[in-house]
C-alpha cells in the first residue's frame, strides 16, 4: 500500500465526461449523475483502508448532500487482478452491504481515472451545478481512522458549493492508496 496526497483544487476545471456501467446494472453519465446544485466524483475501492475507515461516513454525508441538491457518484478504478477484492461482484455485496446512495461505477479501462487526475482512493471531486471543479480535499481528517465528532471538510465544502457555487479558498488534501494501475498504459 502506497499513500498518495491529492494534488491542490484547479478551480473552473470542467468535469470530463464519462459512461461507466454501475453496480445497479445501469450505464451512468455524467450529466445523469448531477443534481440540481452539484455533483460529487469520488474514486474508491473496496480494499483500502482509507475507504473502508471512511465508508459509513461517505454513506451519512452523501445522503445529507442529496437532501441539499448534491448529488454523489463513486467510481472505482484499480485493476482489481492483483486485488481481487475490487471485482465488480465484491464491487456489488459492497454497495448493497453499505447501502450506497450513490451509483457505485466500474471503470474498467482506467481512462475515466486518468482523465480525472485520480490519484487515490479516496479521491474526491466536487463540482457545482455548471460542472467547474470547486472541491478536491479530504472528507475529514481521520485518515485511516473511523474517528467521529472530526471537523466534516468535504460536507461542509460541497454545503458551501450548493449554497454559493464555490468551494472554500483553503482545501486540505486527500490521502489515500495509490490507483493500482495496469502495467500497460493505454
């Protein structure tokens, strides 16, 4: 396992566009996941440890999120040969097991996580509802701790980008495991 920080918010980058197949059996979009105030993209996986510290938390903020316009989507990215725990079948009995209120998609040929920038897991993009990048920090500052009662940073960014259609000025980054990338590039 290899931690990686994200790199600083670019503010105004333009969400790229993408159809990935979900947990759900349905393809998903970027303008289907939207809601009408913002979007976040998040890069996770079922194996790491940062994500599973955070999961319980990613399910109670999301769902707060979409109550203020703020719709959420999990993309999951590693070559899941070498980590067989990020099959699209464990992807499901995850999804289903935490009852993600999120469509939890595969991306199969790693080129959404490249066009994005996605360096880790959990790797987070909040967007507002004209789709410029406006958050790219962390979710709190537990790390690989299931710490509770911490400062909730990226609730309370994407709050603030439902509320105003900015992020805050000041984002800490994320930490995370490394995308497990293919040998072979594209």
């Amino acid at each position: 396992m290899v931690s990686t920080l994200t790199p600083v918010c670019d503010f105004g980058t333009p969400a790229p566009e993408f159809s990935l197949e979900g947990t759900d059996g349905r393809t998903w979009s970027l303008h289907e996941c939207m809601g009408d105030r913002g979007l976040l993209v998040m890069f996770i996986c079922n194996h790491c440890p940062y994500v599973k510290a955070i999961n319980r938390k990613l399910v109670r903020d999301t769902s707060e999120l979409r109550e203020l316009g703020v719709n959420s989507v999990a993309i999951m990215s590693n070559d899941p040969t070498d980590y067989p725990e990020d099959s699209f079948e464990n992807m499901k009995l995850v999804a289903t097991e935490l009852g993600y209120p999120f469509p939890y998609l595969i991306d199969r040929s790693q080129q959404v996580a490249r066009t994005y920038g996605a360096v880790c897991t959990p790797d987070f993009f909040g967007y507002n509802s004209r789709f410029e990048l406006q958050y790219r920090g962390r979710l709190d500052a537990s790390g690989r701790q299931s710490t509770e009662g911490v400062r909730r940073d990226l609730f309370l960014a994407m709050k603030q980008v439902a509320e105003t259609g900015r992020g805050p000025e000041e984002q800490v980054a994320s930490i995370g495991c490394s995308i497990k990338w293919r040998d072979e590039q594209p």
